[in-house]
C-alpha cells in the first residue's frame, strides 16, 4: 500500500522539490530592501528599516483587550454575592419563640 502511495505521489507531483525549492518568507511593511535570493541568505545587514513607522504599528496593533478582565469579576462578584447574602442574613437572623 505504501509503495503504490509512493508512485502515486511520484507520477501526480507538479514540482520537482530537490531543482525547484520554494522560499517562504514573511515581511512587514516598515522594512524594505528585503528581497531575497538564492546565493546568499545573509541579507540582513542591508535591511533598510523605518522605527517611526514600526512604533506607529506597535501602538496599532498592541491594545489591550481588557473585557476578558471585566467578565471575570462580574462573574466572581455574581457567584459569591449569593453566598454573602445568605450569610448575612443568617448571622441577623433571630431566634424564633416556639408558641
């Protein structure tokens, strides 16, 4: 069964991967001259950089999400609330006279 997986995969391949290599790479968009090559991946000395456009994206993309914090105390106020209530009126309780 593997082997005729195997031949499958062979006859049905679009790409030969040894003679034609893909390389993937992601790049944001305050850095530029960033094109890469097949001779050398030691690129990254003539990266050309912009830092005010990287704070700006900074500051963009790290608010925080501060719902999540809201949601847990409302949840921990409503689930011991209850409790303190019964509590409460446990301990103001009086005793009742048998009649």
């Amino acid at each position: 069964m593997v082997a005729r997986m195997v031949e499958l995969y062979r006859r049905d391949a679009v790409w030969l991967f040894a003679y034609y290599p893909k390389d993937i790479y992601l790049n944001n968009s305050w850095v530029t001259n960033a094109k890469r090559h097949g001779i050398s991946k030691a690129t990254l000395k003539y990266l050309n950089l912009d830092p005010e456009k990287r704070a700006r994206k900074q500051v963009e993309w790290n608010q925080p999400v501060t719902w999540p914090l809201y949601a847990g105390i409302l949840l921990v106020i409503g689930l011991l609330l209850p409790g303190l209530i019964a509590y409460r009126r446990r301990q103001n309780a009086t005793a009742r006279q048998g009649d």
